[in-house]
C-alpha cells in the first residue's frame, strides 16, 4: 500500500498488519489498553505535531512622524501594513516601512533607520508570542494600548507603569477593599525605570586635600553630620560645592514643591526636579550605605481601611517636571480625570497630554483607567514576552507603531469529513487518547486513526494538515 495511505497504519506494528481488512483494522482501533487509551504497542516518544494550522494575522500603521516614540491616533498620515504569518520571525521597521523577517535571516543590520521592533516566536508551550527587543530604549518596549479597552478600561495591577501621551507614571502604592500594594514590598518586573540613585559612601568621593578635613555641606557650610542626616554627593558638581546635607536637599526639594488638592486628591508638582547647577534629574529616593532616603514624604490615609493610590511620574525626555498624585476614595467621588485641562482633577501640564486624556475610577474590584480617545493615547507597559492568543485582537504600541494581532487556526480535517461532521454533528476527536503523532477521530460510534501530513501543493511547507486511509473513505460517506 503506498500514498498517503499509510500513514493510516501503526507504524510499529505496520509489518504484520498489512493484511488487515478495514473492519479489522477499526475493530482494531476501538480496543482500549488498560490505561484505558488505544494500545499503540511501544509508539510512545513520537514528536507532537498540531492537528490543526495556526497563523498570525498581523496590521502594524506607522505615524510618519519621529516625535518621543508617541503615535497620533487622530493622523490621517499613516502607513499601514497587513501580513499573515506561519513561523516565528521578525517585524522590521525602515523609516516608515514595516516588513517580516525570517529568524533565520536574523543579521546586524547596518541601515541606522531600521529598528527591530518586535520578534514573533513559539513558547514553550507551542504558543505564539510577542517579545520585545529594544529593552534599553523605553518608548520602543511593548506597551498595551488602553485605547481598545472602550469603557470597560484596564485594571491597574501591582508595579504598573502608566504612560499618557510621552508622560510616565509608575503605581508606587495603592490599597483596595481586598488587597494593598507597596513598591518596596516586592521588586519590579520592568528594568530601567528606578528612580533611586545609588551614592557611594563620601570618603571614598574625596580627594587627598578634603580628607584631611571633612567636606562641608553647600547650603548651610557646615561640615558635621549625623546618622539620620548624612553627608553625600548628590548629583554631577565637583569642587567645593559637591557636597550636600540629606536634610539640606530634602528641605530645598519640598520648598520647590507646588502642592494643589482637596480631601480626595492632592497634586505635588515641581517644574524642574533636577539639580540648579549642573542640571543632573534628581531622584525620588538616595540609596546611601544599605539604607534608603526619600526626598518626598508622602501623605497616606492614617487608617488601614481607606481605599487610596498613589501615581509618581518619571523621567521624561525634554520634560525635567515632576508630579505625584494620591487619589483618596470617598464614598461620595469615585471617578477623577486625568489630562491637560484646569478642569481636570488630576492635571498632568504636558503638550503631548490631551485636554481631556484619561479617568481613574475606582470600582468594587479595583482601580481601572480609562482611556477617552486621547490624541497620543494611553498605554500600560508590558513585563516581558506577550502571548498572541487565538481569535482575540490584541494591540501593542512600539515607538510610533501600532501593531494589532491575533492568532488564527485554521482546520485542515479534509472536506468529506467536514461535510460528514456538519450533516450528523456525530464525529468527534477521543479526549483520552494521548499519543504525540496519532490522533484518533470517533464517527457515528466507531473510532479511526488519523496522522498529520503536509500535501505536496500546499503553498506554505509550515502547515499541516490531516490525511486518512482512502480505503475507509467509503465508511464515512
């Protein structure tokens, strides 16, 4: 017996079974082994293949524009792409041109205006995933476009990071009805965006002529310090004004501070957040011998009960501002907006924000966000790889691209079986049966083997499709 039909046989006990009729080999199939699964003999260590195809529709739109890696969802100027595809691979972009890279083909590319954007790969559970590939360059990671989410909005989870147009938001804290978060609790996820500055102990910072007597403070001049107020280099001055007081800065900090708000929301905003002479960002918090020290003490609900959250912007390209908003829940004010305008509630002044961005709601589960059709949108950062999962559309947004996917399967159980199962509704695969290679189908009561095989015109070598026995064809139709 020669053709496809043989892959109706069992590849093991095939040489003494060849003389077997149709009947005897169905009787054959039906017998369970006493693990109540078919008896295959030994054929155990087969590689599994899938019993159907799966591909990859993917529409990635480009802006055309380069502007702090953000996508203008009212543009008409866009370029867009669409791709369907069956293997793990790359998504290019060059200037405004997106493409599909085989990983094979994976070479340093010399041209400066291609970016690797995302990599399309298999899990180890034979799923399909996202991976991110520019980790060190935070507007090209992954971010999950909220702008999908309509109404229903995102739930914001523990070390979220919220960008609103090119404005980052780190959840640095927040307590619910059933669960409390903290940022020092457990450690973070996303790489890259901490905002602590490690401070090397100030002995070690000092030159021959500064040892011999201790280094002063540029604010108040004195040179003592203490245990709860130490003595550290700050930023990037040198010489004699390098040197700073913890209280001293923290001091001066606060006194920076622009403090807006009522009883369930208050504002703290600095318009620059960075050292006056050599203009080096200042951190939230100084990481110095082992302990940490917070420029910013931040008010909390004094009770254990009162639901609260807690959004601290970071650093952002051109933008030296700071901003930190604790939202408190009264029963009587449960949804506060988010954006540009003087009459939203929590004011986040930035170009790249729109007048009416976004809303934080607080509901019986948890804080959402919604997003209101913001111009440049709102995203939630991604930690790590991204799973594609099947018939659902999934967006991302990298850099100024937009890419939307989903996982398509397609059956490939061939058409007189199809026409058979929509005309009896009687034929269905054995959940019980396990073997890696073989499947096995049931037709009105009696079950038959079947194997994957890629046919010879199939015009794409990945898919697999499935093939039986044409001497039982006659039995199904």
């Amino acid at each position: 017996m020669e053709g496809p039909g043989r892959d109706f046989v069992d590849p093991i006990d095939e040489p003494d079974n060849q003389d077997e009729s149709p009947s005897q080999l169905d009787e054959r199939f039906q017998q369970p082994s006493s693990e109540g699964h078919l008896d295959f003999g030994q054929a155990s260590s087969i590689p599994e293949l899938s019993i159907s195809n799966s591909s990859i529709l993917l529409r990635a739109m480009t802006w055309n524009r380069e502007s702090y890696g953000l996508f203008d969802y009212e543009s008409q100027n866009l370029k867009c792409k669409d791709m369907q595809l069956y293997k793990e691979g790359m998504i290019i972009r060059n200037c405004a041109e997106v493409s599909y890279r085989d990983s094979s083909e994976e070479t340093p590319s010399n041209n400066q205006g291609e970016t690797i954007l995302i990599k399309i790969k298999k899990s180890n559970n034979l799923k399909y995933e996202m991976q991110p590939i520019n980790t060190n360059q935070p507007n090209d990671r992954l971010w999950m476009v909220i702008r999908n989410f309509k109404e229903e909005g995102y739930k914001i989870k523990d070390h979220d990071i919220i960008k609103l147009g090119r404005m980052k938001f780190r959840v640095k804290e927040f307590r619910t009805d059933t669960h409390y978060f903290n940022e020092l609790d457990s450690e973070t996820p996303h790489q890259g965006f901490d905002e602590i500055k490690n401070i090397e102990d100030t002995e070690d910072l000092c030159d021959d002529d500064e040892k011999e007597e201790n280094p002063a403070c540029r604010f108040c001049w004195i040179a003592d310090h203490t245990k709860d107020n130490p003595i550290f280099r700050s930023c990037n001055c040198k010489g004699s004004i390098k040197f700073i007081h913890f209280q001293c800065i923290k001091a001066w900090i606060i006194s920076k501070a622009s403090v807006k708000g009522e009883d369930t929301h208050t504002t703290m905003n600095w318009k620059q957040f960075e050292c006056e002479l050599c203009k080096m960002p200042y951190p939230y918090c100084f990481k110095y011998l082992g302990e940490r020290w917070n420029l910013v003490d931040l008010k909390r609900p004094k009770d254990n009960e009162t639901p609260f959250i807690i959004l601290e912007s970071l650093n952002s390209e051109k933008n030296s501002s700071r901003t930190i908003h604790t939202v408190v829940i009264k029963s009587d004010k449960r949804i506060f907006q988010l954006g540009r305008g003087h009459d939203s509630d929590l004011r986040i002044n930035d170009i790249s924000v729109s007048r009416r961005h976004a809303a934080l709601e607080y509901r019986e589960d948890g804080f959402y966000i919604v997003d209101y059709q913001s111009k440049f949108g709102t995203l939630v950062l991604e930690s790590g790889n991204v799973e594609i999962k099947e018939d659902t559309h999934q967006t991302i947004q990298v850099g100024r691209t937009i890419i939307t996917v989903k996982v398509r399967t397609e059956s490939k159980v061939p058409e007189f079986l199809t026409q058979n199962m929509s005309k009896n509704n009687q034929v269905k695969f054995d959940p019980d049966f396990e073997d890696k290679e073989y499947k096995v189908i049931e037709i009105k009561g009696k079950r038959y083997l079947i194997k994957p095989e890629s046919p010879n015109n199939d015009p794409t070598p990945n898919e697999e499709c499935m093939v039986f026995e044409e001497d039982h064809k006659e039995e199904y139709e």
